[in-house]
C-alpha cells in the first residue's frame, strides 16, 4: 500500500482547499520538495500540477503533469474497504476542464477510483489494474477528438461495462450538440457556428452578416473562443462594433464559436441558470445561480452574500422531483436530452426562457458536480448531493450487474 506521505491528494481534495480560500503556496512548496527528493514521486508531481493550475500557472501546471506523466501514468484514490466498486477512468493530458472530475464523485460514493493517462497516438497502458467498471472520462476539445476515436475502437467489446462509450462524447461540443437536441419540444438550444477570426473581422467590417454565418443570426450575437469553458474569452457583441476589440483582447485565439444571445430573464429582471446531472437518464438537481448578468457562474453569482438567493436555491433543489418542481416541468425534455445523446453521466448548464421552454447553454459530461459549500451556510445542498452520489454508485453497479 501506498505511503500516506507519497500518496495522491487528488483533485476533490485539492479544488476543495481552492474553493475555501485557503492558500495553496505553501503547499506547492512542499510538493516540489518532495520531487526534488524523489525523481520518481509522480503523485507529488500529479498533485503539484493541479494545484499550479488552481491557482492560474496553466503553463506551468502542464509542465509538472508532463513530467508526473513520463514516470507513471496510472494513478489511484482507494475506496473505503476492499470491497468498494473498482472504476477505473480513462484520462487525457490537459488542463482540469480536459476530463470529468470524478474524484468528487467517487470519494463521495465510496468508489475506488484508478485513472490511466492515454497520450496522444498511443494505446491504453498495459497491464491494466483490476477494474469492475471502465469510464472515457476524456472531455470533448480539439486536442482530445482523436484519442476519443482511437478510444472508441479500443473499447470495442471491453469485456468489463463501459460508461460513457467513446464515440458519443464528441455529441456534446458546441458544434454539434445543438443539432443533436434539434426538434426536440419543449428545448431550445440555439444553433453556434465555428468561426476564424476572418471571419468575425468580416462581420465587423459590415461585408458579412451574421445570417449568413448562422441560421438564425441576428445581433446580439454571443462569442467564445474554441475549447474555452468556465466563461473565459465569453462575450455578447451587440453589434459590428464590438467585434474588433473583442478580437484584440482574446489575441492570437483564432478560431470561436458564435450563436445568437437568448434573453432568458425571468419578469423580475434576474437571469436564473441550473445546473442538472443525467445519470442512466434520470435528472438531479446540482444547484443554481441567480444573478442580475446575463453570464453566470455561481462562483460569480453571489449566492453566499444572499440569503434570498440560497433560499430560492433551496426550493429549487427540494422541489426539484415535485409536481410543478424544476424536473417535472421539464422531466420530458430531459429525457429527451439523455435519449439523445446516449450518455450514462451527463451534465448540463441550462436555464427556462420567458416562454417556459428549457433553454441549453452546454452539454458536458466533465462539468464539476461538488459538495465543497460550507453546511452552515448551505445546510439543504449535502442531501441533494448524496442523492447524486448514490445514484452514480448505482448506475455502475447496474451497468456491473446487466449480461454482456
């Protein structure tokens, strides 16, 4: 057994110290002194690189987990007993939006959770630990859309239960999850249209009008750069105007995604955005942002500022199954969701547009669901987020359970 002094923190553990303020320096610290120790410490550089990365050194947070990766390239966070679940999760090199992260989702549930790093051109790592269950935890981005179709090949007839097959996690970028949920009632989710910086500048010059880049173009347009989340590089562009010192602040980025704005206000001015978890079809609530800005984040939104807020956050989460709640409203739209895209764990950012129709901003099967809110000042979010984690542990002990 691992050494407590060399064992992996792992993301859950580490994210969470993040999200309470605390300060990582001294940590970060003391991991490299451990690597400079010991060469072949790579959960020391594992766990240095995602805490450069939470505090902002991307560049150099890849740097560590490059290394940590020409060492080992499985890593492991063990269950409570020695009968735990076995997940073992498929990882892609990257940054922490590259993959699903499971961590919060396994510690929770009691999971033993094994990650294996699969580079770019090469093939799973042999051997393989012992596993009851193998989950693609590889994100949809630019850099891993050939690793996922290397991986859905290799996965081919696994004989252990797959989760989250391969080739239909790419359903979920932005270029195509929008036709995937295309005709479906009850949902909209408007087209987005991948774009060069041409042909922004285009727009901006007046020579090309949105409608001849998008189906249903038309100013407000809303603008991100290609494989960005969490908001970085977001904008909404009101008018050719605004499009050139948008390109300027995101330089050298060339290539975005554009789709049009949805003003999806409720009738007292506020914008309201939900975060819901598919899992084997079925929703959970994961929480909600409110926020008098169109873009929100609930880092952004000042749900710990306000007791009104968490209030409405609480009724939405408790009401969430209940006749009229948020998932009864919209239970058919999001099984339609969960139909189309085929995916056993899903995640989606989502809001309700004046008319009452389930406005989709993303589907993301690597969105953070997480229990990292203090309890006295979120003291309804821990049974919803047991609720999520029982029902992941039961997903994968059905998927154990079924004939293959």
């Amino acid at each position: 057994m691992m050494d407590q002094d060399t064992a992996l923190l792992g993301l859950a553990h580490l994210m969470t110290l993040a999200f309470q303020g605390r300060d990582l320096r001294p940590l970060a610290q003391r991991l490299m002194e451990r690597a400079a120790r010991d060469e072949q410490d790579a959960c020391a550089l594992m766990d240095l690189s995602t805490v450069l990365m939470l505090q902002g050194e991307r560049a150099l947070g890849l740097a560590a987990q490059s290394q940590a990766l020409q060492t080992q390239r499985m890593y492991s966070l063990p269950g409570p007993h020695e009968h735990a679940i076995r997940l073992l999760a498929v990882m892609a090199p990257g940054d922490l939006m590259a993959n699903a992260p499971l961590p919060f989702l396994t510690e929770a549930a009691g999971i033993a959770l094994h990650m294996v790093y699969v580079l770019p051109g090469e093939p799973l790592p042999q051997p393989l630990p012992a596993h009851d269950a193998i989950f693609v935890a590889v994100s949809e981005s630019d850099p891993t859309r050939p690793l996922l179709d290397a991986l859905g090949r290799q996965l081919a007839g696994w004989p252990a239960p797959v989760i989250n097959r391969a080739d239909r996690i790419p359903r979920t970028s932005r270029a195509q999850a929008y036709a995937v949920l295309e005709g479906v009632p009850g949902i909209l989710m408007p087209p987005s249209a991948r774009v060069d910086a041409s042909t922004l500048q285009a727009l901006a010059r007046g020579d090309t009008a949105p409608a001849a880049v998008l189906p249903d173009g038309g100013y407000p347009l809303i603008v991100r750069p290609v494989d960005s989340h969490a908001g970085h590089g977001l904008a909404r562009i009101e008018g050719p105007q605004d499009i050139a010192p948008y390109l300027a602040e995101q330089a050298p980025a060339d290539a975005f995604f554009i789709s049009r704005f949805i003003d999806y206000r409720s009738a007292d001015g506020l914008f309201r955005k939900y975060r819901v978890v598919l899992i084997d079809g079925v929703p959970y609530a994961a929480h909600m942002g409110v926020s008098s800005h169109w873009m929100i984040h609930y880092l952004n939104a000042g749900m710990s500022d306000s007791a009104a807020k968490r209030a409405e956050e609480e009724a939405f989460m408790t009401g969430f199954e209940r006749a009229g709640g948020f998932g009864q409203r919209h239970a058919a739209a999001l099984s339609a969701v969960a139909d189309r895209f085929g995916l056993d764990y899903l995640v989606l950012d989502c809001a309700e547009t004046p008319a009452g129709e389930l406005l989709v901003f993303e589907v993301d099967p690597g969105a953070v669901v997480h229990s990292m809110d203090p309890d006295d000042l979120f003291p309804y979010k821990r049974p919803h987020m047991d609720k999520i984690y029982r029902g992941f542990h039961a997903m994968l002990a059905r998927a154990m359970a079924a004939p293959r």
